[in-house]
C-alpha cells in the first residue's frame, strides 16, 4: 500500500513539473541551436517583454475558461483599447493617467456587455465574442480612420519600454525569495495544525530553495542587460492579485465551482449569472491593460494591433494546463504556458526559420495539449 501511495504521489509530481521541464527542454534546445544566444540577457530581456501582453491576457482567460466560457475577442479589445488611450494622448494632449484609465475602464465596459448577453441572455460566448472580434475590430478602424497613431508621451512609453533600477531588481527578488520560504512555513504549519500529511521539510523547503535560486537568476540575467522590465512587473503584480482572489477568496471558488459543475453550484445558491459577468469584465479590464503595454511598447497604435492574441492567450491558458470543459486550472500554469509560447516564437524567430513552420508547430504543440488533458480525464 505503501508503495502505491509513493507511485501517485511521483506521477503527480511529474504532471505538476511538466511544463517546467518542458521549459528548460525548450531553452536548452534554442541555447544550442542558436550558439547560445538564446539565452543572452538581451535576448532574454526582449522574451519577457514580448511575454507580458499575451501573459496578461492569459491571466483572465484563465478564469473566463475555468468557468467553462471563452473570450475570443480578447486581441479586438487590445488593439481598440491602445487605440483609445492613443488617440486621447496624440488627438487631444490628455494626460498619460487619464488615457490608461479610460483605456481599462474601456476594456471592462465592452466586458460588461459581453458578460451581460453570456449571462442574462444566454447567448453563447462563442457566439458573442466572435462577433465582438469582429465588432471591436470595425470600432477601432473606424475611430482611428484607418491610421496608424504616433508617437506618444515620453511618460506613457515608459510603461512598456523603461526598466527597474538594477538595485531595485534585487531587492525584489529578495522580497519574493523571502516570501516564498514564509509561504511555505505558513502551509506546513497549517498543514500540521489540520493534522494533514506533511511531506519532508527537505522536499518543501527544497523546492522553495529551488525557486528562490530562479528568481536570483532572472534578477541577476535582466539586470546584465538594462534591468528587469517594467511590463514583466505589471504581469507580476496582476499574478498575485489573480493567484489571490481565485485561491483565497470565495469569489475564485465559486468561479471553479461553476465550470466544474454548473448544476450543484446553482443548488448550492451561487448566483452563477453575477459571477460569469464578473469574469467577463475582469476580462475586459485586462484586456484594456494589455492594450496600454502593447501601445506604449511599440510607441504607436495600429490597426492590426493584437490580431491573433485571443489564440495565443488561449493556447497559453490551455497548455498551462487549464481545461476547456472548466472547473480546472491555475494563473501561474497559463502564465508559465505563454512563456512557453513566446519562447517557441523567439526561438525560431532566431533560428529564421520561416513562419508556416512556426504556425505548424504551435498549433501542434496546443493540439497536443488538449489531447493530452482529454486522454489525463478520461485516464482518471
């Protein structure tokens, strides 16, 4: 019996490491392939900025598909709302606060109303946010006139283009060091007083060693460049709020609750319609702020700004192993899955390898992913 239980519990650890594993294998691989220069801090640097719009879309596509929906306007939204907080910097002098203000509060308006026709008048979200795709899409043409705006405020750049101070950077990454090792305290601790199996202080305290020794590295590869940036620190910041409010907060249990089984959270008395529109303003709102760091990151909004996102954001929830029959998945598993999407984007970039390969082996590898989580369900 003994054994058996050791057999889980390593099958269980090995499906928890994989995309990990799945990270280093990418990394090494790009690392030899390119001489090396796939893991330069310039490089490396420029990986996590391109990361951090897919990443924070990422973060609400996770709980919009934990509740068993899906956003598929999510890029529309991106490019609108950039291109809102644009036209308000360039067209009318507005000042670099009020334009991102009004760029999320855009954002969440235009998931207000897609929420609204999801929840209270229970048209599928397929079908709504694949017409807002192409709705937003014709907004943004039309307000913009079809040009390409720029540039913008100095101000307003830095937030997609400026670094945190080297001095700075460490400081943070001591600051999550430390607070990984008291998470880990506080869990044993809690663990121990519920009377619930304890794994070795060894294997916890090892683990937290292990990922504080991580976040060194990346400190120490940014700051060899210009320093960490700024847009990785936004996707830092919305991390751990999301990270909070879908595992400590009753709001984020409902949320699970309602993708894993629609009809005992309704008789449970979960107002399962005020909850899905929520998801899908988070979503909005997040989305406005994507739109923010693309714009100010590229100093000019376009057009054809975040077209194809809605897919990146999805393949990275899906492969950060997130199900699309809901009730399952994690912030940090879809934030590690967008990484390993750009990733693959960077790397064969480098390579120059040319771009029908790169669509073949993403949408490959996100195929895989949902095969993969299908045969796990149907496995158990």
């Amino acid at each position: 019996m003994e054994k058996q239980k050791q057999k889980l519990s390593f099958r269980f650890d090995v499906r928890a490491y994989t995309l990990l594993i799945a990270l280093i294998v990418i990394a090494v691989l790009f690392s030899i392939l390119t001489d090396g220069g796939f893991l330069t801090s310039r490089n490396l640097s420029n990986l996590f900025r391109q990361m951090s719009v897919i990443s924070i879309l990422a973060i609400g596509m996770t709980l919009v598909i934990v509740a068993a929906q899906i956003d598929l306007s999510v890029g529309s939204i991106v490019g609108l709302t950039g291109g809102i907080a644009a036209i308000l910097q360039v067209w009318h002098d507005w000042g670099t606060i009020p334009a991102v203000l009004v760029a999320i509060l855009a954002g969440a308006v235009i998931g207000l109303l897609q929420g609204w026709l999801v929840a209270y008048r229970a048209v599928p979200a397929f079908i709504v946010t694949l017409g807002g795709m192409m709705v937003w899409r014709g907004v943004l043409l039309g307000v913009s006139n079809g040009e390409t705006i720029a540039p913008l405020q100095e101000d307003f750049v830095q937030i997609g283009q400026s670094y945190l101070p080297y001095v700075w950077g460490y400081v943070l990454a001591a600051v999550m060091c430390i607070g990984i090792f008291v998470a880990t305290f506080r869990r044993r601790q809690k663990r121990a007083k519920l009377q619930l199996p304890l794994n070795s202080s060894l294997i916890d305290y090892g683990k937290a060693l292990a990922y504080s020794i991580v976040f060194m590295g990346i400190a120490y590869m940014m700051n060899r460049y210009y320093g960490i940036p700024i847009p990785v620190l936004i996707v830092l910041l919305l991390g751990l709020i999301f990270l909070f409010i879908s595992t400590k907060t009753g709001f984020g249990r409902y949320i699970y609750a309602i993708g894993g089984n629609p009809e005992a959270a309704k008789y449970s008395g979960i107002n399962i319609k005020a909850h899905t529109l929520s998801v899908f303003v988070m979503m909005g709102a997040l989305a406005g702020v994507a739109g923010v760091v693309l714009t100010s990151r590229l100093n000019a909004a376009t057009v054809g700004a975040g077209q194809s996102f809605e897919l990146d954001a999805i393949a990275a929830v899906v492969i950060g192993g997130t199900s699309l029959a809901g009730g399952t998945g994690s912030i940090v598993g879809s934030i590690i899955g967008a990484l390993v999407m750009v990733s693959l984007d960077n790397g064969m970039s480098m390579m120059n390898v040319q771009p029908f390969w790169q669509y073949i082996v993403k949408g490959s590898i996100l195929v895989f992913a949902v095969w993969l989580d299908i045969a796990t369900k149907n496995k158990s």
